[in-house]
C-alpha cells in the first residue's frame, strides 16, 4: 500500500462507503498525528470485539497512532487476543502462524527491500507473550541474532488470555491462574535481557499509563528499526478477565504494577541514540519552521 493506492481513483469517490473516504480525507495517512488530536480525526483502528476496558486493546489503539507512516506500514500477528483489534486497522495485516511471527516477518522486510529499495517499508510484528517468548521463541530469538530491522512488539498481559487463562512464559511465579490452578512454579522470563544479550538496537518497558509516552516510544522504535537494527518493545497489557480485574479499575491495575514492578524503561544502542537524536531535532526544526 501507498498514498497513491489509499486515494480513490478519479469518479469513484461517490461510489465509496463514506467510512473510506473519511479515512481518505480525515485520517492518518500522509502526516502525523498527536494524541492531544485523538477525537479530531479518523483513527485507524476503530472497531475491535475485544472485552470491553481491555487494555492491550488501549495499547493498539495508541500504537496505531505511532505508526509514522501508516501506508508504508505491514503488521504482522498471530493467533491471540490482539490480532483482533490489529486485524480491524486500516493497514495491512499478516496473520503469520502461532510462533511464526518472526519469521514471516523476517521475510517480509527483506522482500520490500528488494521490491522498495526508494521508500521505507516499516513491519511490525505484534503478538501475545505466549506467541513470542513460548511458542515463537526461537523465531524471535533468530530475528534478534539476524539483526532484521523490524520492531518486535510483545502484548504482554501474562497469560495466554485468548485460550481461557494458562501460564506463560511471562507470567509471574505463583500467579494462579484458571488454568494454572496450583500457581506458577518458575519466574517470569527475563525477555528484556534477552532483547539486549541479542544486541538488540532499541529496548523499551511500558505500561500504557500515559498515553503520550506511549506514541513516542513506539514512534521511535520503528524509525529506528528501519535504520539501526531490531527493536523490542514490552507492554503490559493487562487481561481484565483472566485476571479477574473490574473494568473501571484496569487504568488503576496499570498504575500500580508500572509503580511496583513495570516502570518505564527505555535503553538504546550509541548508534541507535545518535541516528534518533539527529532524526528529532530534524524533525523539531522542520515543525517549528
Ligand atoms: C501452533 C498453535 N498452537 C496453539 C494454538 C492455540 N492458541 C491460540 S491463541 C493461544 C494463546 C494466546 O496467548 P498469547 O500469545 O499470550 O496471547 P493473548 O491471547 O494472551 O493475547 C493459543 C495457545 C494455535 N493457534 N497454534
Ligand atoms: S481475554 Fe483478556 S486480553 Fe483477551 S480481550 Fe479479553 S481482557 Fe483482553
């Protein structure tokens, strides 16, 4: 997909849903959106059947505002709760299956470096923490030894919440869960320190408690995969129903793991921080010209 391919051709703009042509006129492609925006123009996700207040659906929705440009973008999923959401967006998605995630993603940016070699093609896989430190742990790991330049993001709610609540990798000792009734027996998987033994270019840690945050972090990982090296990103993502938390309190639940164990962390190669710098203060010129 380009701009050229989202705009209708001559003569057919009135045969079109007016969903499309409010995305055409009102939406995200072809400049840059702010969260102090959201409201103001047309997001690219806007359906989803996720459980209502689920976070991880709150984490996509600010994601999809982050994509710096959504018609050069590729998502990749797999099976799990946010593919849901990420299938409804108005980008092109790849269901890549369950643990193949990396692997189809690996593919898939080679080949558009090939076939796009004038034009930035940004893939992002995003998937559950069971589909990339479980299942897909070898493609994951392979993608980060690779050094493929896309961004890994993990939807880290500490469950395999879409097949009724087993442990995963991810999820913390002695959680009980439905599934995993006498508590998990091992600890949560240290997949930030494999992000960084992997050389990693950029490593972030974030809860979607402010929303702004969130956006830049995501932001900065894609443009600095498409440059430097891979990118990985782990949100918490609470699952509201696995974990038994009222809907009016998921904001809540989100705070207080950030504060004991989930702050916000962010760490960069020097190329990686060097390469970004330059591209914001670029970036911060050429707004206030
Ligand atoms: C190869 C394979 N194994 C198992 C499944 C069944 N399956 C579908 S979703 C899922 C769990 C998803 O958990 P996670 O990846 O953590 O995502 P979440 O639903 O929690 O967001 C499993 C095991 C599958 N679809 N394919
Ligand atoms: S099962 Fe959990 S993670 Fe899945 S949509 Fe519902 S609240 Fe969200």
């Amino acid at each position: 997909m380009s701009l050229e391919t989202v705009k209708p051709s001559p003569g057919f703009e009135d045969l079109l849903p007016v969903e499309y042509r409010d995305l055409v006129k009102y939406g995200q492609y072809g400049r840059e959106v702010k969260v102090s925006e959201m409201g103001k123009f047309k997001e690219l996700l806007e359906e989803h059947p996720m459980c209502a207040g689920c976070a991880m659906t709150l984490f996509i929705r600010l994601t999809m505002l982050a994509l710096p440009n959504p018609e050069h973008t590729i998502n990749v999923g797999t099976a799990g709760c946010g593919r849901l959401a990420i299938s409804q967006a108005n980008i092109p998605f790849i269901y890549g299956n369950y643990g193949d995630t990396n692997s189809v993603a690996s593919g898939l940016k080679r080949g558009l470096e090939i076939l796009y070699p004038d034009q930035y093609k940004d893939v992002i896989v995003m998937a559950g923490d069971g589909g990339l430190i479980d299942i897909g742990f070898q493609a994951l790991m392979h993608s980060w030894f690779r050094q493929e330049k896309f961004t890994t993001i993990m939807l880290d709610n500490e469950v395999y919440g879409n097949t009724g609540g087993q442990e995963s990798g991810m999820t913390m000792q002695g959680q009980i869960l439905k599934m995993a009734p006498r508590g998990k027996k091992t600890g949560k998987i240290d997949a930030l320190g494999l992000a960084r033994v992997s050389n990693c270019a950029y490593i972030a840690r974030i809860a979607p408690t402010n929303p702004a945050r969130v956006v830049r972090t995501v932001r900065r990982a894609i443009l600095i995969a498409r440059e430097i090296g891979p990118t990985y990103i782990q949100a918490y993502t609470s699952c509201n129903i696995e974990y038994a938390i009222p809907t009016p309190e998921v904001m809540q639940d989100a705070f207080d793991v950030e504060k004991e164990r989930y702050g916000f962390h962010e760490e960069m190669t020097d190329e990686a921080k060097a390469y970004i710098t330059d591209l914001e203060k670029k970036e911060k010129k050429s707004q206030s010209c």
